[in-house]
C-alpha cells in the first residue's frame, strides 16, 4: 500500500503552524509587539488560511499568541509611518491592506473543521476580530478584550460588526463598540464571547483537551453544522430547510454513517474516520 503523503504546512515568518496528529495550531508571532498585524502578518494570514482551509489534514485548529498577547489589533505604528509619509496614498493603501486581511477571514470560515481561540491575552481591534472568527474562544486569566477602533477613530473591520453582532446580538454590539469598554476575562464569558476561562499556564491545555473532543465527531457533520449555522441568518426558512436536506441525504452515503448506526445500535462510542 503507498503511504499517503500529509502536505507540510507553510514556513512563515510572523506566523508558526505546528501539527501534532489531526490538531494543528497557528500562533501569530509577533510577541515583541504584541503581535501586532502588520502587512507582513496579514499577508502571511492568508498564506496560512488557503492551507489550512484546502490543504491541511486536521480534525481541529487552535489559534493563540506568542508572549502575553493574543493580538492587539493593527499596527499603529505603520498608520503612524503611513501618514508621515504617504498621506492622500494612506486611505488606498489600508483599502488594499484590509481586502487583504478580509480574503484571509473568508478562507479561515471555510476551514471544515472546529477553530478555537485560545485567548492568552489582549484581544484588541483586529484581533478581537480574529477572535470572534474562531468557532468557540477559551480565554487564560490574564485576557481582555476591547473593540478598540473608534480610540483612534478608525472604521471596524477584520469581520468586527459582522461576527460582534451574531454572538452578543446586534443591540448589545452596538453598545460594546460605542463605549469601548476593556473586558477581563470574566466579563468576556458573562457576555458569551468565551465559554470557559482557565488559569494561563493551563489554557492551552484546555484549548487541546477541547479540540481533541471536537476531532471525534464525524467531519461531515461537523462541516455541514458550521455551514448550516453560518448561512442561518442570511437564508429564507425555504432555501435553509433545502440545504439541510441535502446535508443529511449527503450524510447517508459516509462510511462515518454506517458507523454511527452501528454503534449506536450496539451500545458503543463509534470511531469516525472522515469518510
């Protein structure tokens, strides 16, 4: 039998992709400034995404920080170079830099499998976006969470208005992006933006115990659910009940079926493989 090749993720520089077994995990690496999303970091954001999305083997995905920060958000520092130095070219440029970091929260939602933030500490402006893009969020102690945007007076993006608005409701939103409060922790779970809050030396831990549990369930059910939730809102009952017919009549023809069937039928945990 030829062994199946497993495609190696991509070198990147702002970023690390660690595989172990069918979970993977992406840490932004900027920790000397606290991971700040600079164009380098965005651009690699997109290299990661496609492979992760199309390419990588994974049943689960954690995404976390490098040093105390998950991500604070843009680089001010290059708003700050870009107005010294490119001026009326400033606008144009964050046009193409935010179309670039929108491609790679697209590819990110197509990953068919569960993404889970493990928040080690500032969330801030983009990064609360990225964040809020993950399926679930684990938070250490020592995170927080700000919207951030409107204490330099710039517009949300990242997915902020899109993502914000479907987990604590739109009104309430509204209000976390007009009074900009930083949340601890704590306070991030009491709004239902984080499940679960862990001390810090044991949250990536946590974030592993989580995605090892999410890897057993059947990878088209776990596919077809994210497609389902996600397309919710925005179908009619009638376009809505149409995809979940063809989500469970595909379903019927997995192996994983039969497998579920038959343990269920004989009293055991079935063992899904992904086809």
């Amino acid at each position: 039998m030829t062994a199946v090749s497993v495609p190696a993720p991509p070198e990147l520089e702002t970023i690390r992709i660690d595989v172990d077994g069918d979970i993977g995990t992406m840490t932004l690496d900027r920790p000397k400034v606290l991971n700040a999303m600079s164009p380098e970091l965005i651009g690699e954001l997109v290299t990661a995404a496609a492979w992760l999305a199309d390419r990588a083997r994974l049943r689960a995905l954690i995404v976390t920080g490098a040093g105390r920060a998950f991500s604070a958000g843009g680089d001010v520092t290059w708003f700050k170079r870009g107005l010294d130095e490119s001026g009326e070219y400033l606008s144009a440029d964050v046009r193409r830099g935010a179309e670039v970091l929108h491609q790679a929260i697209v590819d990110f939602r197509r990953i068919p499998y569960p993404v889970i933030g493990a928040i080690n500490g500032v969330a801030a402006g983009a990064g609360f976006s990225l964040a809020l893009m993950c399926d679930l969020r684990i938070a250490s102690e020592d995170a927080a969470f700000v919207c951030a945007y409107g204490r330099i007076g710039a517009s949300p993006d990242g997915g902020m208005t899109y993502f914000l608005p479907r987990v604590v409701c739109p009104a309430r939103a509204l209000e976390l992006l007009l009074e900009d409060p930083i949340l601890n922790a704590e306070q991030a779970r009491d709004e239902g933006i984080v499940r679960e809050v862990v001390p810090a030396d044991r949250l990536l831990d946590a974030a592993r115990e989580r995605a090892g549990e999410l890897a057993t369930r059947a990878p088209h059910y776990v596919r077809m659910s994210k497609l389902l939730v996600s397309r919710s809102l925005e179908n009619s009952l009638t376009e809505h009940l149409q995809l979940e017919r063809h989500g469970i009549a595909d379903s019927m023809a997995t192996e994983d079926l039969r497998e579920g069937v038959t343990a269920f039928l004989d009293g055991r945990q079935p063992t899904f493989h992904g086809r």
